[in-house]
C-alpha cells in the first residue's frame, strides 16, 4: 500500500487521517523530518497558514518539505494547505512564506467577511458527480501559470468563476475541506497521483 504522511504542526489532521485510513493508506503524522523520509505522498490540511508557517520553521520541517516538493513527491493541500503550496499570495501576513510548487497566486481569506464560510455543490473535473464543497476562510487562486489544470470554479454568486481547485503534476490543492463529510472521491483522485508517480520511479 502507499504511505501518506499528514503534516502534523497544525491543522484538521485527524480528518485527513480517517479519510486516508478507510481507503487502506497507510497514513501517519508528520511532525519531524525523519517522518517525512517515508512518505510517498503528503498531505497539508487546512487550518492557519501563518501558524502552519511559523512551526515549519520552528520545528525544521520547512527546507525538508520544500525539498521534497520541489523533489516531486505527490502533494495535496486542502485550504491553508493550498496556500502553502501556492508559489504566490495575496493578503498573507507579515513575513509569511509558502512551501511552493504550484505556480499559482492564491489570495487568503478571499470572500470576505459576511461569507466567510459557506457549503455549495461544485462540479469537480474528472468525477462524474458534483462534490460537496465546505469552505471555511478560505482562499481562492487569483492566477495560475501554463502548467496548472484547474479542476473546479464556484458556478454561481458574486465569486462566480473562481478558481477553488487545481493540480499541477502530482501537486494539488483545494479551497475547500473534502476530508470533512463522507465523501472520498478527491481524497481517491490523490491516491492515484501518489501511485502513478510510483509507478513512474520504478525503474525496470
Ligand atoms: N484562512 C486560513 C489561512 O489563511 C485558511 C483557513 C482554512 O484552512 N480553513 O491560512
């Protein structure tokens, strides 16, 4: 089976955790960079992307992480996750870095403040049903580069056309929380990638 790490420093981890688990991941914690030798895939949940920024730094996971990603390693970020895999942001705070590697700008808390969170059916590239989307101060991406698919736009409303989810390779990354609810479809989609890009290494 594959082995996922979720990065642990902060964020809705156990969500991730569960999600991964029933579909027969191997999905454990990554706090420290020796955890994150094993993972053939990872996992950046939601949560605070300064917070998230700030203990990467602290606990010396940022260059590693960065390191891998730009090395290739499949990873999916959800919300906060997005933003640290954005290679650009709007609105981050003082001082704020991301981890990079997807050659979007993502502006954070993008919707403002009436509809900071809010729930809605999006359609999702390459599954055949819309997916339920919940989102929670989230961010949308304000501009992709060449190599970037974008993969599902809010539909209707003042932020009709937005950009709320994209993959570029074996990164990807969501505005909103699929790892809350019963639905598995985005979390399965991911799995793939982490098992294509296994099966690319494999040299025969
Ligand atoms: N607003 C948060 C940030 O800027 C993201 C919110 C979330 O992950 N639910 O990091």
């Amino acid at each position: 089976s594959v082995s996922i790490g979720v990065f642990a420093l902060q964020g809705d981890v156990r969500e991730h955790l569960r999600v991964l688990n029933d579909l027969g991941v191997d999905a454990f914690r990554v706090r420290r960079p020796e955890e994150l030798e094993r993972c053939d895939g990872l996992v950046l949940p939601g949560g605070e992307s300064t917070t998230m920024y700030k203990l990467a730094r602290t606990f010396d996971l940022f260059e590693p992480l960065a390191k891998r990603i730009s090395g290739g390693m499949p990873t999916f970020g959800t919300c906060a996750g997005m933003i640290m895999l954005a290679d650009r942001i709007e609105d981050g705070s003082e001082g704020q870095e991301t981890l990079g590697g997807l050659d979007i700008t993502v502006r954070r808390n993008a919707f403002g403040r009436q509809v900071d969170s809010f729930e809605g059916e999006l359609e999702f590239r390459h599954l055949d049903d819309p997916v339920h989307a919940v989102f929670i101060r989230a961010p949308w991406v304000e501009q992709v580069g060449p190599e970037v698919e974008v993969l599902a736009t809010i539909a209707t409303g003042e932020a009709a056309g937005r950009i709320v989810a994209v993959r570029q390779g074996s990164l990807m990354a969501t505005s909103f929380h699929p790892e809350v609810g019963s639905d598995d479809r985005i979390h399965r989609y991911f799995v793939e990638l982490v098992k294509q890009s296994q099966n690319q290494s494999v040299v025969s």
